[in-house]
C-alpha cells in the first residue's frame, strides 16, 4: 500500500497527532449566491460535523471539547485544528487570519488541516499561509471530487478541473502541504473514468489523497437523482468497492500518502443503507486483496 497516512503525519509534525474538527460558520460560494446556489447535489455537512462541532461555540471550545473526547483514550495526543465545514477560506484574511491563530493558541494544537475549495485560494491567502507552513504544520486540502467537468458541471461544483490544477500547482510551488478529495461513484462516471483519475490525480503535486465512496444522503438533490435515474449510478459492494482501491492504489504516484478510502455517515442520514462496516473493517479488507 502507498505510504501511510498515521505514519506520515507522525513524520511531519514529530509526534501521533489527531486531526479535531471545527466549524468555524463560514459558508460556500454556490450557497451563497455568489456563483451559485444549493450547493452540491451531494452535500450534506451534517454527515461529517461532530455533536462538539457548532458554531455556536468559539473555535477554542471545540477543539477542547474535542480534546476531552479523544484525550480519554490517548492521554499523550497531540492534535490538528481540523478546518473541516463548507469552505474554509471563503472569507476576508483578516477573519481568516484571526480564526487559524485563535485554533494554535490551543494547547496541544501542533497544525492546521484547511477544507476548502479551489476557487477560493487568492493570492494574498497564500502568501499568508506559506508563511505560517514555516512554523508550524499547514495542510491545505482541495475538494477535488471529480477530474471530469461534465461531472463537476452536473453535481453543481460550480469550478472546472482547470481551476483545480492550477490552485494545487500554486499551492505546492509554496512548499505548502496539498491534500485533495474525490468521490468515488459521482453520476455519469464509469469503473473506467474512476480509475483514470488515479493517473490525473498523480501528476498534479498532491501530497495526501482522500478518496470515499458516494454516500446519498436524506434531502440532498443527487438522492432525489438516483431515485429518477438509477441507471446513471455505479453502486458497489463493499468487496467490489475495496477491489476498486487496490486497482486505483496499484495506478497512482508510489509517493502519494492516501489518507483513507472509504467514509461512514450516520445511518439516520443515509438514503441508502451502507455496508455495516467500520472504517478499519473496510481497511482489512483491502489490505487482504492487496496480499491476495
């Protein structure tokens, strides 16, 4: 398997650390009218913001709460400020600027992990966070879903690949850490176009990759979609979906650091019921087929 995500970040900052999920109360530029509205087809942020995770709370008082949650179990953890709902840099960089530094002036908080998109990563941005990559962890993580523009166009992402390319070349021309995201099963896509992703994704100077299987959520469009047209839909088994992970593993840079490959949103969101498998479940079983 590719280099490991665990070990990696050991590597980096010196230490285990665990990434704590904040919701800082941004929002998205397709939500907000700004180029679009609704957001895309898929999204839900409710599937991923833990009970501690609302903005109704400071950032401070998520990361210690999340602290508390994760420092029962391992005492000696160090941790990343996990900037995690809707776009998080969608926002002036004063208020970008006051928010990161509110996050490592918490305890224990040795780095940043920033979700966002790559439409929203302006120059003065950058220039900002190259500098703050000089003292301490920063890792920008693009939402790329799809390598394909008919797909972007169809779940509403409201960018094309282009603009992905160039905001992870500028990125990474910072000595700024770059991670990306794709989903895996997007209408219109084949077992073939997902695999042709792997060798896209690998000549862009990606550091981390984090690759999921399409989850359809209760009252999301791409739900209300697959209900019309389920023809357009690739479904997986958990056994085929883990023989897509080795084929995708087996195409991609040797060097790319793959930060997991499969997600698990809460049942009562699901539209569809999942696997019943955990995460590390989902891992053994890759693992086997990579040996086998």
């Amino acid at each position: 398997m590719n280099y490991d995500f665990g070990k990696w970040l050991a590597s980096q900052v010196g230490c285990k650390a665990q990434k704590i999920s904040v919701n800082a109360g941004f929002t998205c530029p397709n939500r907000d009218g700004s180029i679009g509205t609704g957001g895309c087809t898929y999204c839900n942020n409710q599937t991923f913001n833990p009970e501690y995770c609302a903005t109704g709370k400071t950032i401070r008082q998520q990361l210690e709460e999340g602290k508390a949650f994760f420092g029962r179990k391992y005492p000696d953890m160090k941790y990343l400020a996990y900037f995690q709902a809707y776009t998080n840099t969608y926002a002036d960089l004063a208020t970008l600027r006051e928010r990161y530094e509110e996050a490592l002036g918490v305890d224990d908080v040795v780095g940043l992990v920033i979700g966002t998109r790559p439409d929203c990563m302006p120059t003065a941005l950058l220039d900002y966070l190259e500098e703050l990559s000089h003292r301490t962890f920063v890792l920008v993580e693009y939402g790329i879903e799809s390598v394909y523009d008919r797909t972007l166009r169809r779940i509403n992402r409201g960018h094309d690949f282009d603009c992905t390319r160039r905001a992870v070349i500028a990125t990474a021309e910072r000595g700024i850490r770059v991670g990306g995201h794709v989903i895996m099963g997007l209408p219109g896509e084949t077992v073939d176009d997902m695999l042709g992703e792997a060798e896209i994704l690998s000549a862009l100077p990606l550091t981390t990759l984090k690759l999921h299987q399409l989850q359809l959520i209760k009252g999301t469009r791409m739900a209300d979609e697959y209900r019309e047209h389920p023809e357009d839909f690739v479904r997986f088994t958990a056994d085929e979906y883990a023989e897509l992970i080795v084929r995708f593993v087996s195409l991609s840079r040797p060097d790319m650091v793959f930060e997991r490959f499969v997600s698990q949103s809460p049942p009562d969101l699901l539209a569809e019921p999942g696997w019943g498998l955990k995460n590390y479940e989902f891992m053994e079983l890759v693992k086997r087929k990579m040996k086998g």
